[in-house]
C-alpha cells in the first residue's frame, strides 16, 4: 500500500514558486540575479491599510472569525461588486479565502466529482489544472495561439464542451500572457455558454485594474447577466493593492456554491487572517487615486519591455492589454546553442540557460501550456527591467 495519495501524484509543484526560489537562492549565494519570474507587484501596501491592520491588532482583533469572512469585509466585497462591475451580491453570497488560489480550490473541491471536465484556455496560470486534478476532475485545454492575441476564439471553446463539463475558467487580463478579452470579445464566448446550461463559469477577475491603452475590462456575468446564477466572480486584494503576503482572496456567486465552499473551509484553514481582513476593509472602501498611478507605472514598464525583447534577435512579444506580464514568442531560437553550450531544444531550456549563464529569471512557457514562449514578469524596476532586457539580447545574440 503506497503511503503517498495517488491524488497527490496526479499534480506537479508550482513551477513559478519553484523558479522565484531558485532565483533567490542564487541571489543568496552572491550571483547578480534579476528575478522577473513573481507575480507580485514590487510597489508597498499603501500605508493606510497597513494603518488599519495595525489598529485592529491594537483593538485586540485578532480572534477567530466567521469561516468565510467578517461582515465588514463583505459588505465592503458587495459595494465593490456594486460600484465597480453592476454586479448585485448579498453578503451570504460572498465568500472570503485566504489568498485567491485558495478560493478557485475550495469551488471546484466542493463541485467537482471523478470524470467530471473543466475547460481551461492555455495559456493557463499554471495553478488551474493541478487544482481541477486535485479535486478528481479533468483539464480539457483549449489554445490561444499567439496569432490570436493569445485568446481563445467561440468555435474553439464550443468544440471543447462536452456533457461532462462542469466549469469554464476565464482569465482577463491573463496571467501569464496579458490578455485582455473586450466586451464584444467576452460576449462571444458567453453566447457560446448559453447554449450549454450545465456549465458553470469561473471568471478570475484578479488583475482587473491593470488595463491600458484604453482598454476596458469587463466580467462575465456583467456581460452576459443570464450566467449570473452559474458564475462564480472571483477577484481580490494581492494584485492591486500590493498585498500578496496578506493572502486574501473573494468571490461572490450563487449561495448554495458559497455555503458548499464555506462548508469545505471550515474543515480546512477555518478563517482567513482577522488582521489581514480588516486590512481588506480599508483597501475596498478607503481611498482608490493610488491605482491609476501605479497603473502608469506598470504601462512604462510594460512598453518598455515590449519594446526591449521585440529588439532580441529570435524573440517576438506581443503587447498585452493589462496585468503586468508579456508572453514572447521564441520559436526562433529553439534548437540552437547558447555561447555556454547549452542546447536549446525547448523553452524551459532557454530559460535555465539564460538564468545560468546571464542571471535573469523567467518562466518557460511550457508551464502555461503554450510553447516555445516565456513569461516575463514586469512588475520590478526599470533599471531592472532594462539590464534584464540587455541581459537577453545579450543571450539571443550569443546562439548559433
């Protein structure tokens, strides 16, 4: 009898965590390393939330809480629904996780049942297939190909429904590619989800507040008010408001889903942070001016590294919509030879070499279901930007 749980070997460690630990142990040992491979934005929490968590550790709230939330956080989750994206919800509706990931864990454990099926477009942050495997169900990938702006196109996503399936995950802006769906665009694909009742959407709304260039982020069940009653709207506070330590995450969807997730959690983590919910508190309701200054921050650097890895010899990076990650397209250098002898047979490939042998860490495509790509993360520095996009000039002028 095999002590390890065969569900268990069904799924692989985060290769993001993986590569961002990697690069710090390096960084430990002395090399000069440039670490673009976190999803986490380089900029503080804002000193007025952190000012709210100080005082409710001072009030002494530090206790247990309901398991899915305090009432504050979900008001405060309901008026942002509200104000922000024409969606209603009730605070039975609400569910607070610690940390978003820990959300889309408990809807599909609570939902998902052996054979059941989960379309994912790919590129994928590359938590959503282990998680729907986790919980005995089956990926079913649909890809976005970079001809398409990395997005997944009506006729595909309705050949990849089957009477098995039970969720539809959607990402906009993506991570890892930055891809943003319109409203005509996302409209297309609810079209498609009408006509198949039984499947629930999953819409990961989790970088809606960083869009350029005018673009206008939009959510399912705001487009398409039908899916209202199978949508979950998941979103939280690690992205825009630089708060990925305090590991909150929400959702709001129909109360049966949410007391089914509320009923997982009770069994699992109980609560999420009393301290780090209050601090959500503030970060809803208190002041918002800071998102569009930090947004054109993320717009310079996002131009910059376009721009940056277009000028790489073999490298070919479209500009993204929002969030704060590019997707370039290596197909051109794969099978050649690094100046360090490395052979270049895939992304991942690439990738170690270029952390071996120019110290700059990204994530090799195949982790996000599409390759021969890679993910940059953007959100540090430009200097750092800069010298991490010389560094891989540098790498792709070295292949022969």
């Amino acid at each position: 009898m095999p002590f390890l749980s065969t569900t268990l070997s069904r799924v692989q460690p985060s290769p993001t965590v993986a590569i961002t630990q990697l690069a710090r142990e390096l960084a430990a040992t002395g090399r000069d390393v440039i670490s673009l491979s976190a999803g986490e934005p380089d900029f503080d929490t804002p000193d007025n939330i952190k000012a709210a968590a100080i005082a409710a550790i001072q009030e002494g709230k530090t206790k247990y809480t309901a398991p899915d939330g305090i009432p504050e956080l979900k008001q405060a989750i309901c008026a942002k629904f509200s104000r922000e994206n024409g969606l209603a919800y009730q605070p039975s509706q609400i569910s607070v996780s610690t940390g978003g990931k820990q959300v889309l864990y408990n809807a599909l454990l609570a939902t998902l049942n052996p054979g059941d099926e989960v379309v994912i477009p790919a590129p994928y942050w590359v938590s959503y297939p282990d998680i729907v495997r986790l919980g005995g169900g089956e990926p079913v990938i649909v890809t976005g190909e970079r001809q398409m702006g990395y997005k997944i196109t009506p006729e595909a996503l309705e050949a990849a429904i089957t009477p098995k399936t039970k969720w539809f995950i959607f990402n906009s802006p993506s991570n890892p590619t930055g891809a943003g769906y319109s409203r005509d665009g996302l409209k297309a694909l609810t079209d498609v989800l009408l006509r198949h009742p039984h499947v629930w959407v999953m819409s990961d709304d989790m970088y809606e507040h960083l869009a350029y260039d005018g673009f206008e982020f939009c959510t399912p069940a705001q487009v398409e008010p039908q899916l209202y009653d199978r949508t979950l709207t998941v979103n939280g506070v690690s992205k825009a408001y630089a708060m990925t330590g305090w590991r909150i995450g929400y959702a709001g969807g129909p109360e049966h889903l949410i007391a089914a997730m509320r009923k997982l959690q009770s069994q699992s983590t109980t609560n999420p942070s009393s301290i780090s919910q209050w601090a959500a508190v503030e970060a809803l309701n208190g002041p918002q001016e800071f998102l569009a200054e930090r947004g054109a921050a993320f717009l310079r650097r996002r131009n910059l590294v376009v721009d940056g890895l277009n000028a790489c010899k073999g490298v070919t990076c479209p500009t993204p919509e929002g969030a704060f990650y590019v997707y370039p397209d290596i197909s051109d250098c794969i099978g050649k030879t690094s100046a360090g002898g490395a052979k270049i047979e895939n992304d991942e490939a690439f990738c170690t070499a270029l952390l071996e042998e120019q110290g700059v860490a990204v994530v090799f495509g195949a982790a996000f279901g599409l390759s021969p790509c890679f993910r940059v993360s953007y959100a540090a520095s430009d200097e750092a930007l800069r010298e991490a996009c010389n560094r891989i000039a540098a790498f792709c002028d070295g292949l022969t």
